[in-house]
C-alpha cells in the first residue's frame, strides 16, 4: 500500500505538485535519517547530508520512471549523498552499516531477554558482542546484504535493485552472510 501511494505522490510531484513532495519527505525523513546516520557520525552532519538527499531527489523526480519503488529510489540516493559528503571532507566511507555498534541488535537477541534475570543479561550482551563480531567480519557484500535484509527490512528485489545484482546473488549473500554469524555464535547458543 505505502509504495501505491508513494507512485501516486510521485505522479503529483512530477505533474508539479510540491507539496506531495512533503508528503514523501514526511513519509520517508527518519528512515533515510537513520541510513545516513550509519555514516556520518555528528548530528548536524546527518541532518545536512538527509536534506541534501531530498534535495537531490527532488530534482531528479522528473526523470524517475517509476520502475521501482521510490523509497528504493531514495535509498540509494541517500547513501551516494552521504558517501560523497564523507568523501568531500575527506573522510573514509566506511561500509554500508558504518559501525555496528548503532544497529539495533535487539530482534536478534530477543529469545534470550527476560527482564530481572542477571544471566539473561549477561548473556544478551554476550550475543551482541559476537553478533556484531561476526558481523564486521563479514566481506561488504554478505554484510551489506544482510544489513538491508534484517536491519532494515528491506524486500530481496529492494536489496537487488540497491547492491545492482540479482535477486538470487542476494539470496545467496543473505544466505551465506546468516550462515558464517550462526557458525561464529554458536558456542553461545550451545554453550560451550
């Protein structure tokens, strides 16, 4: 339903309604924020590069052929934008998710959650630790693959348009990316 209606905003938009574009701004502003904020670090910064996104989305809108989703679109737009700003105040892009450490890990620590509970604690931390381990061990295609796929939710023809490859080469990056993080953290799970 979200992308029926992005389509038909995007329609207003390139038939000159401006402010269908606030509508898509409004819609997709905290979604790209936090994508650029796997980037760029300060917060300042990060509003910039959001707004240079929709800046540069805006002007492109008459040229999209709406043969993808426009928030796909947008993405990709956003992390050429915060790659080029890093780049401009010549500062490495890091990968796609930037340091692990800011992505929510707590989908994938959930079973072992139990509030009160010292060991479940210890433990989750523990799963996060080797989570994010397993993670940056990872070449930037497995780890940018499933970064889209369980962080941000992204559909498998999302992360294909995105990474510019097949929808199976990221099934099988997804797949080959959950595999090596189940064999680095299986000693937790099985407790050895």
């Amino acid at each position: 339903m979200t992308a029926d209606t992005d389509r038909e905003l995007v329609r207003r938009v390139q038939r000159g309604d401006r402010s269908a574009f606030d509508l898509l701004f409004l819609r997709h502003r905290h979604k790209i924020h936090g994508l650029v904020s796997r980037f760029v670090r300060r917060e300042e910064e990060i509003d910039d590069v959001v707004q240079e996104s929709f800046i540069r989305a805006y002007r492109a809108l008459p040229r999209f052929r709406l043969e993808s989703a426009f928030y796909t679109w947008l993405y990709r737009i956003a992390i050429n934008t915060a790659k080029n700003y890093l780049t401009a105040q010549n500062r490495r892009p890091s990968t796609l998710q930037g340091d692990i450490d800011e992505i929510e890990l707590s989908e994938a620590t959930s079973a072992l959650t139990e509030l009160g509970d010292p060991e479940n604690e210890y433990l989750t931390g523990e799963l996060e630790v080797a989570i994010r381990k397993a993670l940056n061990a990872l070449p930037d295609d497995l780890k940018n693959a499933v970064t889209f796929r369980e962080f941000d939710g992204l559909s498998y023809e999302q992360i294909a348009e995105i990474m510019d490859c097949p929808v199976g080469t990221v099934r099988s990056r997804i797949f080959r990316a959950r595999e090596a993080i189940n064999k680095s953290i299986g000693f937790l799970i099985r407790g050895d």
